[in-house]
C-alpha cells in the first residue's frame, strides 16, 4: 500500500494497521509523531509539565496530524476542539499488552479465566491510567473501540491485530471505570457493525446496548464460612429443596417497576430460609436484550443483567444468601444465543461464534444460533463463562439449560434438516466433549460447587462421572417424573385408575441417574395453566389435590424443585411482567399450602430417610404400588441408621377408614405429617397423631398399622 493510500484507507476507517501509521516512528532519524483526530482544530505535543514542546501539522484535512517530537521523551497530546481542549496520552505510544501465552491458550481454548484477557480492563501502563480492551474478531478488516468518549466514531480508537490468535487490542489512556463502549467491526463481508463486547463484565440497562467498563474494585466477600462448609450440602446424600425464581417478577415495585438485588434480598433472602428451602435458582441472570426471554436469550455472558443492578450488587445479594444458609444457583445458557446485530452473530462478518450451516447453526425452535463447540476459541469462551460465574459472584451451581438440544444433531430436527457427526451418527461429539469438559473442571477447581443438567430425553450416564464415561453432572432433572405425575394429577380422580402407572413407573429408572423432581417455570407457562389450575374438581378439591400431589413429591426419592408461586398455589399462570400474587395469602387455602410446603422443607431436611439415599436403591421400597382401582400408593423411605418413613398417598376424594398396610418393624409410628390436617386448608381427617403397628401380617411383613387415610392426601409417618 503506498502512503497515500494508506493514509486514505486510515482517515477513512478501513485501515487495519493503525499502528503502522499512528503514534511515534523514526522516519530518517527523526521522531514523527502521527494521530488522527477528526474534527481538531490542532494538535501539539506537550511534556510531563504540560509545557508545549511542538506543534503538530495538519497533513489531511480529515483530521490527520504529524510533526517530529524533539527528543525520545515522554509525551502527552494537547487537542484543541472548537468551544475547548483537552490533554490525554497518545494510545498509539504504548506497546503490546497481551501476553503470547494468554492469546495461545486462549486460540487452544484453555484459558479458564477468558474475562482477565478479553474484555475492557482498567490498567496503569508506565505510570499512565486507562482502560485496555481487547477482543477477539480474526476476520475482520478493522475494529475500533468506539463510545461516548470519542463520540462513537470507528476512526479515533482502531486497535491493532495480534495474529495469529485473531485478537484486536487497544489500550486508551484516562478512560475509567463506568464508560461506555462497544466495537465498531469492519467485517470480513465488507459490513460496518458496533458490537458488544462478548466478554463484558458489565452492560447498559436494555434497550440499550453498549458494554460498561467494570469497576475493578475487588468485591469484599463475607462468606468465607459458608464456602468451607458448602461442599457437605450439595452431594446425593444432602438435603436440597431448590426454589426457583425469576428476579424480575418474584416481587416488584409500587409502580410495577423491576426491583435492584438489594431490595429483593431484603425481602427474598429472609422468606426462602424460612420457607426452609436450601437453595435458590435464577432464571438466567447473564444480559440478555429481550425481558420476555426471561434471560434464555443471552449475549452477555460474562455479566450480570442491569436490570436488577450493578455486577457489585449481585455479589453482595449472593453473599447476603450465604449468610442466611441459602445457597444459589444460576441458570447459564450454553446452547444458543439471539440474532441481534449488536451482538455475537456473524461477529467478524462470517460466522464466527456459530456454525455456518444453518443444518447445525439455527434453532428452529427459538429462532436463535448455536454455538459452534467444535472451535476451540467458542468451547473455551464457554467454558471459562461457567467458571467465571462460580468464581466472580461465589454461586453454587449452575443448572444448564436445554441440554438434550446440545446433546443429539437432530433434536427438533426433520430428516434432511441435520447433518450426521463423523461417524454417521445423530450425537454431537462436540458438545459431548464440552459438557465433560466444563463438569470436569467444576469438579477439579470447585469441588464443593453443583452442575445440574436439564436433561429430557433417555441419554445414558448424565450424571456418571466422566472418567467413567459419564457427562459428570451432579444432577439431572427428572423431567419424565415430572410429566407423568403431573398428567395423572390432571385427570379426575375416577379416571387416575386406569393412569396408575404414571405414578409408579418414575421407579423403575429412579437410580439410573441422580435426579431432582422439578415443578418449574416451564409448566405454569404457554397455556398449560398453574399447578393449582390442573388440579381437577371444585375448589376445596383442587387445593386438596395439590396439597397430595406436594406430599407425594416430598416423599418420593429425588432433590426437590418448586418454582415461585407454586407455594402458595398461584391459580393462574406465570408471568414475567408483574409480581406473584402475594394478596392470595389472605385466603386461608393459599395460606395452607404455603404452611404444607415450609412443613415438609422441614421435616425433608431433618429426616435423614427422606434425602439420605435418593440414589441408593436401598432407601426405597414400595409397600403398596399396584392398588389402581383406589387410587392408593404407599412406600417406605429408609438410610442408614435413620428412622423409617411410611409415605401414603390417596389419590382419590374417598376417605379409607381401617386400611390395613404392612410395615417392617413394631412400635409406634408417629404421623409426622398429613396433607389434609386442618392448619393446610384439609378437612382434619387423620390418626390422632400416631398409630400403634399390630402383629398382623400384610404386604409381606410381619408387622401392620391400621390407617385412616384422608380423601386427596398424603401422610407420613415415622417409625419411633
């Protein structure tokens, strides 16, 4: 390129060496220094002191200024606008910031702490404060950083390309935290886009979209003891009641406006521990641009959405749920994400993130793009997402989302809209490679931490560890539970005999994975109705229905998952735009079930035979599994060195007086809890708080208690 050319395609934009040009270069001895500054009146250089030491020419009328500086001394520049001036050091005096290692193992896909290299970093450089960005763009022609500190124009700030990892990187002096910023990409298609910055920390209150660059400030953590104690809390044989939540609708403002962390802590944090729930679950809280994706749809992928606050106020809100005995898990998103043109697809100007053919890289389901594992700057970006999350903000957990999507190339796919993996196969390799390699790393960096996979289809070993040939998910949902318990609720009670089955069957593979039965948000939404809404009958039945249909899922083997509203038996459908319906505790029904659901977080918690062995067959045993015709299950809990449990349900409105079941030892049998007691909205039927077992065989044992089973309940009892 001849200068002339080169210094048409710089004032122009379309240089992609700005540093070739710009900032200081011996040119036949001498020192010239060159910038660009479009719109200067002047430019001049000034010492340490502020002292101009010389004048700069104007060499282009766009704005291109150069002269030769008077010796190998620091510098500053002195610009000079119409109305005002300004004194800033010259970006394009600084060298290379980024190590080679870093950019390596970042092309390798092996740099777990991604957000520490890409992104916009406050530095001191010699002395000097700014703000270094990079990002990674291998295609593109140019990238500038561009914001409100250079009025969003692509020609002040191009960056300069380190190859061949593909990374653009900009140091800007004076910059602080809290500016404004985004990419501006010249794409390899000859596309001209400002972008957000993929690894962001921190972003805009939507709709806007521009990143923010993130107060550095260490956050001062306080839960120093929960982290040393948490790891006993979050194995198969712990105790988890888990209750879901969306930020933005659990509790809102007087004026139905969004609350920030502090104020839904204030509220929230108080009321899951005393509801004796163990942990909460955010509905995905990265940036995502569209509210009512309910943050599916994510681009920001290191960041915590505005929406509730600062990245400083989600910490403090995690920290403040440590305090109180809560633990929190967050949804991450590594499937796919939205098409906005401020954000990952077609980054460079080719598909960069995604795949390129649609076959592999479109959701048709949402409409989104999936990411390209098979690249190992993608899975490495992805990855070091997952341990960002668990490291920056001391989360728990995190509960992947859409993983049977990951998991087989045709999913949601007809034949001909997919494209087979090497072998010929429907899997996809890559993204089984992807989630043993997050799992792996969880369990190797954080041990004591949780990954839990929404998992819906028969896909063997999710939660086998890897070195076994596993996924290495701690946990997977039971999603065939959940539809089968919750088809046999819907019907009408006279019905359910000839649906028995889809309450027993959930047995037969309870212990091929480690699962936990989740009530979520996916089933109070699109036209399915409420829990409350499903349940068949009058009112007092509804409600009673549901009161069982809770028992019977606190007494089955697996961790628990109830999604807000479901406490307190919202009757209608969530949504995300306006708070849960609080006013319906007035009504004593709603009352009770919210009373129902804190007595069996407690009693599931203290009664090692409830939780102990969710995984170990040992802890269950059905007593009474095949009475169709009455609609009546009834199964022992067990652990070790534990009381038993007798867990009965009657699925129909029929109280059965005098009904005999076995049990394997003597004694009493204390009635720890009853679905239809009085104080949850029930009729008061029940036995007297405890019944005596009789040396009367029944259901292969040699030992019986006489019930009196409640209509649409369920009763525990425990084995004194």
């Amino acid at each position: 390129m001849s200068d002339t050319a080169a210094v048409a395609a710089l004032v122009e934009g379309r240089h992609g060496d700005p540093f070739a040009l710009l900032g200081p270069h011996t040119v036949d001895g001498r020192r010239v220094v060159r910038t660009l500054q479009p719109g200067a009146l002047g430019v001049e250089l000034i010492d340490a002191a502020g002292r101009p030491v010389a004048e700069l020419r104007r060499v282009h009328d766009d704005g291109l200024f150069a002269g030769v500086a008077p010796d190998e001394s620091a510098y500053r520049l002195r610009i000079r606008w119409p109305g005002a001036s300004h004194d800033t050091h010259d970006p394009y005096a600084f060298s290379t910031l980024l190590a080679d290692e870093d950019l390596q193992r970042m092309s390798d896909g092996t740099h777990v702490e991604l957000f520490r290299v890409l992104g916009a970093h406050p530095i001191t450089v010699d002395g000097v404060h700014g703000v270094r960005f990079a990002v990674w763009a291998p295609n593109a022609q140019r990238v500038s950083v561009v914001g409100d500190f250079d009025s969003w124009d692509g020609r002040r700030h191009p960056m300069r390309k380190r190859v061949p990892a593909g990374v653009w990187e900009l140091f800007i002096p004076g910059l602080l935290a809290g500016a404004r910023y985004k990419y501006e990409i010249w794409g390899a298609d000859g596309s001209l886009t400002q972008r957000a910055d993929p690894v962001a920390l921190a972003a805009e209150l939507p709709p806007s979209t521009a990143s923010i660059v993130a107060d550095p400030t260490a956050f001062h953590w306080t839960d120093g003891e929960w982290l040393r104690k948490r790891g006993a809390l979050h194995h198969a044989g712990s105790p988890l009641s888990i209750y879901e939540l969306h930020a933005g609708s659990w509790l809102r403002g007087k004026d139905n406006e969004e609350l920030h962390w502090d104020d839904i802590g204030e509220r929230l944090i108080p009321y899951v521990a005393g509801m004796g729930f163990t942990h909460i679950e955010l509905l995905p809280v990265s940036e995502h641009p569209f509210g009512g994706s309910w943050g599916y749809q994510p681009l920001g992928q290191f960041a915590p959405t505005s929406r509730f606050g600062t990245p400083e106020a989600f910490a403090r809100f995690v920290d403040r749920c440590h305090e109180a005995g809560v633990g929190v898990i967050v949804d991450w998103v590594p499937a796919h994400f939205p098409t906005d043109i401020h954000g990952l697809a077609h980054f460079d100007g080719t598909p960069l993130y995604e795949h390129a053919d649609p076959r592999e890289g479109f959701h048709q389901d949402w409409n989104t793009l999936i990411f390209n594992l098979g690249r190992n700057e993608v899975s490495g970006f992805l990855v070091a997402s997952a341990l960002a999350w668990l490291e920056r903000f001391h989360v728990d957990g995190l509960r992947v989302d859409a993983v049977a999507s990951m998991l087989y190339r045709d999913y949601s796919r007809k034949h001909g809209e997919w494209v087979p993996n090497k072998f010929g196969g429907r899997e996809n390799l890559e993204s089984i490679d992807f989630l043993r390699r997050v799992n792996q790393l969880v369990a190797e960096r954080h041990p004591d931490c949780m990954t839990i996979a929404e998992e819906s289809t028969a896909w063997p070993g999710v939660t086998q560890p890897v070195e076994q040939g596993g996924l290495g998910f701690t946990f997977k949902w039971n999603m065939g539970w959940m539809h089968d318990s919750l088809d046999f609720m819907t019907h009408d009670p006279i019905h359910r005999r000839w649906h028995h089955g889809e309450m027993t069957f959930s047995m037969v593979y309870a212990y091929s994975e480690k699962f936990v039965l989740p009530l979520s948000h996916d089933e109070v939404v699109h036209g399915k109705r409420s829990l409350l809404g499903r349940m068949p009958g009058d009112e007092w039945q509804k409600f009673a229905n549901l009161r069982a249909y809770y028992g019977f899922m606190w007494g089955h083997p697996g961790k628990k998952l109830l999604f807000t509203g479901g406490e307190i038996a919202q009757p209608h459908e969530w949504n995300h735009d306006a708070q849960i319906a609080w006013e319906l505790l007035d009504h004593p029904l709603h009352l009770g079930v919210q009373k129902l659901v804190r007595d069996l977080n407690q009693l599931y918690a203290t009664t090692p035979a409830l939780h102990a062995w969710d995984s170990d067959p040992r802890g269950f045993r059905w007593v009474i599994g095949d009475d169709a015709e009455q609609s009546v299950f009834a199964w022992l809990r067990m652990a070790d060195g534990g009381r038993t449990v007798l867990v009965v349900s009657n699925l129909t409105p029929t109280p059965r007086h005098s009904f005999r079941i076995g049990v394997p030892e003597g004694g009493r049998w204390r009635e720890a809890l009853n679905s239809d007691a009085v104080e949850y909205g029930g009729s008061g039927s029940g036995n007297e708080g405890e019944r005596h077992a009789q040396a009367v065989s029944a259901h292969g044992f040699e030992q019986s208690v006489v019930l009196s089973l409640p209509p649409l309940s369920t009763v525990m009892f425990v084995a004194d």
